[in-house]
C-alpha cells in the first residue's frame, strides 16, 4: 500500500468545520462557541475549507494536530 501525503489541520480549524458545517450554526453563535470574533471565526473557517476541499481534491490524508 502506498503512503499518503497528508495534510495538517488544527484542532481550531477542525472544531469550526465541526460548529458551521454539522452543528449547522451560524457564525455569530460559532464564533461565540469558540470565543473569537465573528471575521477571527471566517478566516478560521475559510483556511479549513481550502485545506479539506485540497486535501480532497488531491487524495491526501487529513491529519489533525493540537497547536502548543
């Protein structure tokens, strides 16, 4: 079997792909959830979208990591 390249995504990132696209909220009650701002919470998710949508697109791995 062939090893995936992967492509890293914060546990930030991942939480707010999580509150937006399954829990279905909207930003301003996302934003609250994660305490940031509603433009913080955009970028947060526009940069998680364009990371899963190229980690889709080229057949890669999603690895989530825990910033410190």
């Amino acid at each position: 079997m062939r090893e995936l390249k992967t492509v890293e995504i914060t546990l930030e990132e991942w939480e707010s792909l999580r509150l937006k696209d399954v829990e279905n909220m909207n930003q301003i009650d996302a934003a609250r959830s994660m305490n940031t701002s509603q433009s913080t919470f955009q970028r947060i998710l526009t940069r998680a979208h364009k990371k899963i949508s190229f980690a889709l697109v080229h057949c890669m791995a999603i690895q989530i990591t825990v910033d410190e």
